[in-house]
C-alpha cells in the first residue's frame, strides 16, 4: 500500500495519507499574545487549508484530538469551537490537558480525515 507524506522534515510530515484516510501532524498557533480562542481560531484555519491542501475537508473529518495547557481554557475553546463546528458533520472528539511544547502554546489540535 502506497503511504504519501508532504511536508516533511527531519522530524515529521505536515500531512500523511494512507489507504483513503488523512492524518494531519498536530496543529498550533502559540503567539504569545493570543488568547486560547485565537490561538483555537488560527489553528482551526491551519487545519482547513491543509485539509484542502490533502485533498479532503472539513466535512470528511473523523476525529479531533483536542490537547489544552489548562483546562480553565476549555470553556474559550469550546466556544470558538462550537461555532466552527456548527454547520458541519461533527467529527468524533476528545480533549486534555496536556503540557505544552512551548509555555506560548495554549492548544493544539491533531485530526484524522477521509480523503474526499
């Protein structure tokens, strides 16, 4: 089977696909000036441009991983979330608290999709 990786570096690839399905490498957007609901909107952006970019959508998503620095962030997300979300197919989800790569990082989202 036939294994397509882009954007790769020495450490991982932007995007893998394999036998229909699209893993997406795990998105952030830490300017230390946002907000856990900014940083939630520019990742979300990241995620429908690399999408697009693999040959998928938004509406082939299967399931998000959702990881926040703090839980007292859940409820921001959530609400760029739920608006993101609204007029889609809702992809099965799960969210942690989860210690960050960088402390500017809030939130970072890892997504699996079907190919269109």
């Amino acid at each position: 089977m036939t294994i397509e990786r882009s954007g790769s570096t020495d450490r991982m690839s932007k995007i893998v696909k394999h036998n229909g399905t699209v893993y997406l490498c795990g998105q952030t957007a830490g300017e230390a000036e946002w907000d856990i609901c900014e940083q939630t909107r520019q990742c979300l952006k990241k995620v429908e441009d690399l999408l697009e970019e693999a040959g998928s959508s938004t509406d082939h998503i299967l399931s998000v991983t959702i990881y926040v620095r703090d839980m007292k962030d859940f409820a921001g997300m959530n609400q760029v979330w739920d608006a993101w979300v609204a007029d889609k197919p809702k992809p099965a989800r799960a969210c942690v608290e989860s210690r960050m790569a960088r402390d500017s990082i809030l939130v970072e989202l890892s997504v699996i999709a079907a190919e269109k």
